[in-house]
C-alpha cells in the first residue's frame, strides 16, 4: 500500500514508503557492487540447465536425467518455477541478468522488512533491524530459489503476524502467496509450520468467548493454505521434499549451508546475537509467551543449521515488531484519513528511482563483468577432460553443477536428496581417503575412466601413484586424471 503525502498525515507516515525503497535500494545498489558473490554457489549451474530442459520439453522432471549414477531415480524439483525464471533471464541477460535477478530479489525482501517495521516502530529501531537482518542473511546471499522467495516469505510471514497483532483472522488473500511460494522454493513448509504458533498466540489472546470463533477461523485458514501449497505441478508430493531432505542424516553436518553455527571466530551471527542480548538486558525488554517461544524456535534453528539464518534474520524483526515497539520506540500516531487513494506525486520519486537503478545495473554488468566463482567452474579442466573423450566421469561434489551445464553426466551434484545418505556419505569418506577400499570400489563398481577433481583432495594423490591412471591436466582449481589401462577382470588398482 502506497500512502499519500496529504499535509495532514504524521511525518513518519510521510516517509514510510520513500523509506522502505531508499533501503531497498540501497541493498541493491550494495549487491551489485558485490554481485560476484552471488554466484559463488555450484548449484546456480544446475539451477539454470534445468530451467531450460523444463523449456524445451514443457513439463517438469519427475526422475533424474542429469546424472550418471542416479540416472531415473525418482525426483521431483519443488523450485521449478524459479529455475524457469533464471533460465530465461540467464538466456536473454547472461549472468549480469543473474546478478541483478537475485540482488532486486533479495532487495526487495529488505525492503518490504522496512516498510512493515515502520508500520510499528520508530525509524531507528526499524533500521537497526532491517541492518541486523542484512548482516545475518548475507552469508547466505546466492543467486538460487530461495533468494526469488524471500520476498514472498517476509509478505506471507508479515501478514500472519499482521492479523494476530490486531486480533483479526488470516485473510484469505494471502493464500495466493502460498502458491506462488510452493512453486518457488520448497521453503514453504516452514510457512504452513508457522501458521501453528501464530493461531497459537491468537486462541491465547481471544475473550473466552471467542475462542471456539479463532480456532475454526485459524483453522480453515491453515487447510486451505496446506491446499494452495498443493497447487503445483507435483500436487501434494511438494511439501514431503522437506522432510526427504532434513532426513538426510550425516549428509547435513558435510554440506556448508546446514551445518551448525561455528563460533570458533567471530562473525556476523555472534556479532548481531550478542548485540541483541547486551540491549535486551540493558533495556529490559519482555516479549509475550507466545512470541518467546517463537524467537527460541527461530534461534534454534539457525544454531543447528547455517541455511536457517535467513529465518531468524527476516522473521524474527517481525514478531518481535509489536511487543517491542512501546520499549524501544513506536511509530508516531497517524490520522486515520492519512492513508487515501495513491496519488501521481507518490510514484514519480519510485519511477525516477527506478530508471535510475536499471541504468545502474546496465553500467554494473559492463563495469563489474560478473562471471562465476572460479573454484566451482573448473572451465579448462573440463576442457581437458572433454578432449580425452572419456564419460565415466567421477568428480567433486561442487564440480557437479558445472558438468551438468557443460552437458556432462556428473556422478554427484548439489541435489543431495536424489543421492541420499549413504551414497553421498560414501562419496566424501572415499574422496577423502577415510576410507580407501571405498575409493577404489568406487573406481571399479562404476567404470571410471577419468576424474575431476578439486585441488587438494586426498584422492587426486593417491591417483598420482595408482598403476593405470595419468594426470593429465592440473591448476590451481581442478586436477584431471584419466584411465590409461583397462583392469584385468578380478583385479584391483595398486600402488606404483
């Protein structure tokens, strides 16, 4: 909602939306100066090949064609609306397009942060927030699905958080985003989760006689948005995908993104969690039962896992808004007639901002020339593997994303559910020599005539020294090694 600058509404009210797409500008205007970090992520490649393979045969996969090793097992991709999306964008605009994709993406998520905090607080407050949330989700600020659901996270959570604050029932009209975001990102099972303590805190704070009243109103409202969350291609078989993949046991503590925090140096997290306990204690602040056992929820997660920061950075602002607002600062009264039909004068600053970022990101793409992260685009290594003409490819797990965009059949890639546990498991313990029988059973049991793998990895020694393999291309990404003698029938690799 856009509010007028009528003379008589509060000057807070006045630069609420000028506010909101100044910080969202700014964020975005940041990310493009650092736009190549948000490419430093394998899976955009894999990302991207198969938003065109859902192009080109018009349906969405329900096995796996990608890889050498999974080939048909059964797999499904809960984000196939955003991959369609930077496949097109990455076709029309290259990775500049990319870039400013996921920075307008992430951009407008802050933004709208804004804009909803200073519909309750003060703009200090607000903008320490919104600060706290950029710090806390910038690790994790890639060009992938989950950044193209931000925005409709901080939307969804907003308004749920909107309708217990003002003791009032879900409005239906958020259902759409629930669509819209099960086709985005398979995020939003926690958004259906979230609904649960939120009805929670309205049956809490409702008149006796108005309990029975919230918990059928809440209620339909949590089966309808499970049935808009079915609204996809894959029906209901979306929303089990979470579950598949925090089922994944060992993987999780191997994989950057899930696992716990690390507090052995400090950083952003620590920083912005021991901030918020220092002003909490020296201020004294208090928070309803309900939001308490909210923010814990939120914390806990992002102590276990690193992808869940971005939960506790966005959220968490927006539960903690209300309660909050008469001990650290609330918002100034505004007329009620100050929020009136949207005038012309409102959008002229917005269009002119506009312009201005989109000439910005023309000038950024030429200036800047975003390309990927070296270290997961091992471009000559793949050159000089391609050039031996050998398929039986094993390679690095961040190496998989790559190959795939290369046209290449990779034996493991980011997609870690169709691998599952133990097979990805068994991948890193034999690539890092835990397990050397593993290694050469690897070897053996898929016929790999060449590997590709990261500099550094234990394994790429041991080939240096096994009879049958020749390295034949290294730098300081990748390490190729190809089969030079087929194995005799009952034989294993030996050492030179």
């Amino acid at each position: 909602m856009v509010y007028s600058l009528a003379e008589d509404a509060s000057p807070v009210a006045r630069r609420r939306v000028p506010m909101a797409l100044g910080v969202g500008a700014g964020c975005y205007l940041l990310l493009l100066v650092l736009g190549g970090r948000l490419l430093h992520d394998p899976d955009t490649f894999w990302h991207i090949a198969l938003g065109d393979w859902i192009v080109a045969h018009a349906q969405v996969p329900h096995v796996d064609m990608f890889s050498a090793t999974m080939a048909g097992a059964p797999w499904i991709s809960s984000e196939w609306l955003s991959q369609v999306v930077f496949a097109q964008v990455f076709a029309y605009a290259g990775w500049t397009g990319i870039v400013v994709l996921g920075a307008a993406a992430i951009a407008t998520a802050l933004g709208l942060l804004t804009h909803v905090l200073l519909e309750k607080l003060a703009v200090g407050p607000a903008l320490v927030l919104t600060l706290g949330a950029f710090v806390l989700i910038s690790p994790h600020l890639v060009a992938r699905p989950h950044a193209l659901a931000l925005p409709v996270m901080v939307a969804w959570v907003a308004g749920l958080v909107r309708a217990v604050d003002e003791r009032r029932a879900p409005p239906f009209a958020l259902l759409p985003l629930m669509t819209l975001w099960a086709n985005l990102h398979g995020g939003f099972t926690f958004g259906i989760a979230f609904i649960a303590p939120l009805a929670l805190e309205a049956l809490w704070n409702a008149a006796p006689s108005e309990r029975v009243r919230v918990v059928l109103r809440w209620g339909l409202f949590g089966v309808l948005a499970v049935a808009a969350a079915c609204l996809t291609p894959y029906g209901p078989e979306s929303i089990l995908v979470t579950r598949r993949i925090l089922g994944l046991g060992q993987v999780l503590a191997l994989i950057g993104e899930w696992q716990p925090q690390n507090f052995s140096r400090l950083a952003g997290f620590e920083l912005c969690l021991l901030l918020g306990i220092g002003a909490a204690l020296y201020r004294g602040l208090t928070l309803p039962p309900i939001r308490i056992l909210v923010l814990l929820g939120l914390l806990h997660m992002a102590l276990s896992h690193n992808r869940s920061v971005d939960l506790l950075g966005l959220l968490a602002p927006l539960i903690l808004a209300a309660p909050l607002a008469p001990q650290i600062g609330q918002r100034e009264a505004e007329p009620s007639r100050a929020r009136c039909a949207t005038h012309y004068a409102n959008w002229a600053p917005a269009l002119a901002m506009i312009l201005a970022l989109a000439i910005a990101s023309v000038a950024a793409g030429r200036v800047f020339a975003y390309q990927p992260d070296p270290h997961v685009t091992p471009a000559r290594a793949v050159a000089a593997m391609k050039a031996t003409g050998k398929t039986h490819i094993l390679n690095s797990y961040d190496f998989g994303g790559y190959l795939i965009a290369s046209g290449f059949k990779p034996f493991i890639d980011g997609r870690t559910e169709v691998y599952g546990e133990a097979f990805t498991v068994a991948h890193t313990r034999a690539l890092m020599l835990s397990d050397v029988g593993g290694f050469l059973q690897l070897l053996h049991k898929y016929d790999i005539d060449v590997t590709l793998l990261a500099v550094g990895t234990p394994a790429a020694g041991l080939l240096d020294r096994l009879e049958g393999w020749k390295r034949i291309y290294a730098d300081d990404i990748a390490v190729v090694h190809v089969r030079t003698a087929s194995p005799k029938a009952g034989s294993a690799d030996i050492l030179r």
